[in-house]
C-alpha cells in the first residue's frame, strides 16, 4: 500500500476495487493486469487520492 500511496492510489478504495474487479477477469495475461497497477491510468477516479500529483 505504500508504493500505491506514493502513486497517488486511495488505501482504502484501490483494495477495494481490486477485490471487485480481480475475480471477474476471464484473461490473466500479465498485459491485461497492468490495468490494475497503481500506475494506471485506467484507474477509477474513486481509487485515486484527489489532488494528488504522479
């Protein structure tokens, strides 16, 4: 949770979206998880901490 912090990733709703969003994947390519990094910028708006510079 560290590095997600640092990246600017919110601790208590990144877990979260990762706990909803991991068991629904049909394809575990490592391609297709790299949307789930911390550095993503796929990432939900909720999952990130407002005002926060990358």
């Amino acid at each position: 949770m560290g590095t997600a912090k640092e990246k600017g990733v919110n601790p208590f709703h990144y877990p979260e979206y990762l706990l909803e969003e991991l068991p629904n994947m049909n394809n575990t390519k490592i391609e297709d998880l790299n949307q789930f990094l911390p550095r993503s910028p796929t990432l939900p708006e909720e999952c990130r901490i407002p005002n926060k510079t990358k």
